[in-house]
C-alpha cells in the first residue's frame, strides 16, 4: 500500500468538468494500491477575486459586495451541478456553499462598514475560496461511489504562527494534530480532503500560507503523515526550462533536487511555491509535479538523492512579473554607516518584503524590487521615514519592470555565464535596469523593462539551448 498526498491546484478545479476528471482520476488510484489524502486549492481565479473583493469593501462600496456574492455563487453553484450527477448530493453540497457565500457576505459588508482592512481580516476572507472548493470536490468523490470527508485545514488541525498573510506552521503540534484526526481515516480507506493554503493560530483565528500555499499544505500533510510521496497535480506535465506560456518548446525537467526546485519556485516558476518543499525537504519525502491532464507523464521528480547534471550549467530560466523597482539616491549614504539598514528596516516593519537589492560601488545609490501591490505603501514608508533628513536626497520608482532569474546548480562556479546571459540579451536590443545577486549560489537575475521580458526569457532559453530538441 502507497501512501500519497495529492495536492489539486485552482487550475485543476477551475471548472465543473475539471473536478469530475480529479474524481476519476482519484477514483482510479483509489481501486489500486494507493491510499490517499487530497488537498484542494480555490477555483482558478477566486483567490484574486477575493482580493479584489476586500479592497472594494474597504472602499465601502456596498453595491459591489452584493454583485460579487451572486456571482461567486453562481460560479460555485455551476461547478458542483457539473462535477455532481447524484441530485441528493448536489443539494446537500449547494446547501453548504449558500451558507458559506452568505458568511462570506456578512463578513465583506463588516469591512465596508468599518473600512478598515486588516491582515488578519483578509486572511479571513481569502480563505473563503479554498472553504468553497473542498465541499465541491468532496461531493464529486462521493458521486463515483468514494469514501470521503471534507476539513479546513483549521480543522484538519494545521495550526501557524500569526503572521497574517504569509504564516509558518508550527509543525510540532500540527503533526500531532493531523496524526490524530486524519490518521485513523486514512486507516479506513476514506479519502481527507482538506483545503490548501489555510491554516490557523493558537487560538483558533485563521491565517493563510501566502499566495500559491496550498502546495505546502500538502507537504505539511506529507510530513506530519509520512507519505511515501507528495504529489502536487498541475496543468503542465511538471517543472520546466521556461514557463511553457512563453517558450512553447520549453523542456520537461525530470528530475531536481531540492534545492534546485525551491530556487526556481523563490523565482516564479509558478507550478510550486517556495515554501512548499521545507516540510518535504525535512522528512525526505519526494515530491511529484503531474499533469491532471496527462496523468501518463511521469512528471517531475523533486528529491534528495537527484545530482545535478555538472554539463547544464543553466537549467531553467523564470519571469517574475507584477513587480515595481525603487532606487534611492543620495550623496549623503557614502559612506554613512546604516544608511541602507536603515531603509530596509523601515520597509521591514511595514511588512514590505524585498525581493532583490543592487546597491552601487559609489555607495550613492540603492535599488531594490518589491511587488507592485506594495508600491504606494513603500513608497509613503519611505516618505515618512525620510522625511527631512537631506542624506537621502531622492526616490525614484519604475512600475514598468520584471524580474528575469536563470537558475542552474553550476552556474557560479562556472566561467563566463554571466557574460554569455547578458550578451544574449544585449544582441536583442534589450537594456538591463539592474543586476542582483541571488539569494543563493545557483542564481543570477536582473531587471529588465517589462515589455522585454518574454523576449529576453526567450533569448537566454536559445543561448544555452535548453529547449526540446
Ligand atoms: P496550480 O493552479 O496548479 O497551482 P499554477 O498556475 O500555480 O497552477 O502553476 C502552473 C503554471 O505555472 C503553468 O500553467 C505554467 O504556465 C506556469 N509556469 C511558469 N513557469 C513554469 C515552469 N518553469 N515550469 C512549469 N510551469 C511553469
Ligand atoms: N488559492 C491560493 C492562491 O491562489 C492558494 C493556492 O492556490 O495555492 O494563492
Ligand atoms: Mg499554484
């Protein structure tokens, strides 16, 4: 008997026909020699829907709320009358979605009365995508005749720290509490679906993972229950070279370390989250990327034992969008001990996380990436905090800019990469704005203009020939 977590992304639940095609394809596993626990994630989309939701409501705008509650509902509705075909089970599951968009309701039109949006808040509503998901998929596997129940990962027992918006588990009292409550039904051959990326405190108050954390959901379900693997279902047969939306010939990667796989999840590669594999990485579980829609693909295998390919020195290359520079010049940093520990602190405490950080040789200036989300935020933090003080003489910004990564086990050590990448981009025509160090020594990014991005992925793609031949 194999034990397996399967994690299903918004992708492969975005639709009604999508969550019957994961029943079958659970269902199929089910008859062999498996046993197996699911995480779901939100339907494909609802997660920014929600977002957008919370801003609205913070804005007071009233009338949006109700137009957004009939259309989630309708969405939710349409997807379990397709997914469902037992009309006993279909009511039973639109009854709880009802229920579940009415709370979701109340809680909007809460936020617009106060119009105060706080991270706790929105953790709160941003769980509502995955909370509406898991009933779906738990009805869909009760329609092909499966022995299932449905959790919140609160529920499930996964309890984080508070830090809202982007909260670590505390693995100790999760696995014990998993052990306890999912153990014994996995014993008895009932499926778990839990729901990805939520969690909750201590105290019981609900916290999300961040954005893209349902994976580690089920690598934090891998852990705490010992599976003998993870898989995380997608629809793309699993890591590539390039994201396959951008470089159509781009090339399945079959195996990874690690290492490897978390580099490429920290930059972009969006079949993963970067936090995803620490609980995989800690139990030596391996973890699968496959493809919903061609299950017969192997996919990607993603474990510890994998030793990089020492003739590939470039493996993959990312795009990182949705992402904004600011540089801060002034005369007044040379030389002024702090004087970038000071900015960094700054946006630290306002929850602003840096993403890459230049600084150049004169001392005179520094640039770093942040989302773009967080653009206004950091820059009236910045603004405050500067305030006055004619050391730091200027702040610019450019919101028209995207992060490109290459990443490659061997690429530091290795003469002449650096040069082969920006001559590659420089014959295209295309200006770099910035280069930074990775966060490790498997990487190299820069900054270019966003318009130039697909291109210049395209570019290093070609130059170190890492498509399908
Ligand atoms: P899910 O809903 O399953 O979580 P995501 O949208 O988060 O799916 O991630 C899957 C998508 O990631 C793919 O459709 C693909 O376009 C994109 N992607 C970006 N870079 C890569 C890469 N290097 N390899 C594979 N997929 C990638
Ligand atoms: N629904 C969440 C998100 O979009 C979590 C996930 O899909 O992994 O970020
Ligand atoms: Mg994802």
């Amino acid at each position: 008997m194999k034990k397996v977590i399967m994690k299903f992304g918004g992708t492969s639940v975005a639709t009604g026909e999508k969550i019957k095609n994961l029943a079958r394809l659970v269902a199929d596993y089910a008859r062999q020699d498996y046993t197996i626990a699911i995480v779901v994630s939100a339907l494909d989309g609802i997660t920014e829907q929600l977002i957008e939701a919370t801003e609205k409501a913070e804005k007071g705008k009233a009338d949006f709320i109700h137009l957004f509650k009939q259309q989630i509902l309708e969405r939710h509705f349409k997807a379990a009358k397709v997914a469902i075909e037992n009309k006993k089970i279909l009511k039973e599951i639109q009854d709880v979605i009802q229920a579940i968009v009415d709370e979701l309701e109340k809680v909007l039109i809460g936020i617009c009365y106060l119009k105060e949006l706080t991270p706790k808040s929105s953790d709160y509503v941003l769980s509502f995508g995955e909370r509406l998901a898991a009933p779906i998929v738990y009805g869909a596997l009760r329609d092909v005749r499966l022995k299932t129940q449905y959790f919140s990962g609160k529920e499930a027992g996964i309890v984080t720290d508070s830090n809202f918006g982007e909260a670590s588990p505390l693995m100790d009292v999760t696995t014990h509490q998993l052990k306890e409550r999912i153990e014994p039904l996995l014993e008895d051959r009932i499926i778990p679906v839990v729901t990805g990326f939520i969690a909750a405190t201590q105290e019981g108050v609900i916290t999300t993972l961040g954005r893209g954390g349902s994976d580690q959901t089920g690598t934090i379900l891998g852990a705490a229950l010992a599976a003998d693997e993870i898989w995380i279902w997608t629809d793309v047969d699993g890591l590539m070279t390039a994201d396959p939306r951008i470089v159509p010939n781009a090339k399945l990667l079959h195996e990874l370390s690690y290492q490897e796989a978390a580099e490429m999840a920290i930059f972009g590669a969006k079949a993963m989250h970067p936090k995803a594999l620490e609980p995989a990485v800690k139990s030596e579980i391996p973890v699968r990327i496959r493809n919903v829609t061609n299950p017969g693909s192997p996919g990607t295998l993603i474990w510890k034992n994998h030793v990089a390919d020492k003739a590939q020195v470039v493996k993959a290359v990312a795009l990182i969008g949705d992402v904004a520079m600011i540089n801060v010049t002034g005369s007044g940093m040379v030389g002024v001990p702090g004087s970038y520990a000071k900015i960094l602190e700054v946006l630290g405490k306002n929850s602003i996380n840096v993403m890459m950080i230049s600084t150049a040789v004169s001392e005179a200036n520094i640039s770093f990436i942040i989302r773009r989300n967080l653009l206004e935020r950091a820059l009236s933090t910045l603004e405050i905090a500067l305030l006055g003080k004619n050391a730091f003489t200027q702040v610019s910004y450019e919101d028209d800019v995207c992060v490109i990564a290459t990443m490659g086990a061997q690429m530091k050590g290795t003469k002449g990469v650096a040069s082969r990448i920006f001559t590659a981009v420089a014959k295209r025509g295309i200006n770099v704005r910035m280069i930074a160090q990775g966060s490790s020594e498997l990487n190299i990014s820069f900054v270019v203009k966003e318009e130039d991005g697909e291109e210049t992925v395209r570019a290093i793609h070609e130059e170190f020939e890492l498509y399908e031949n």
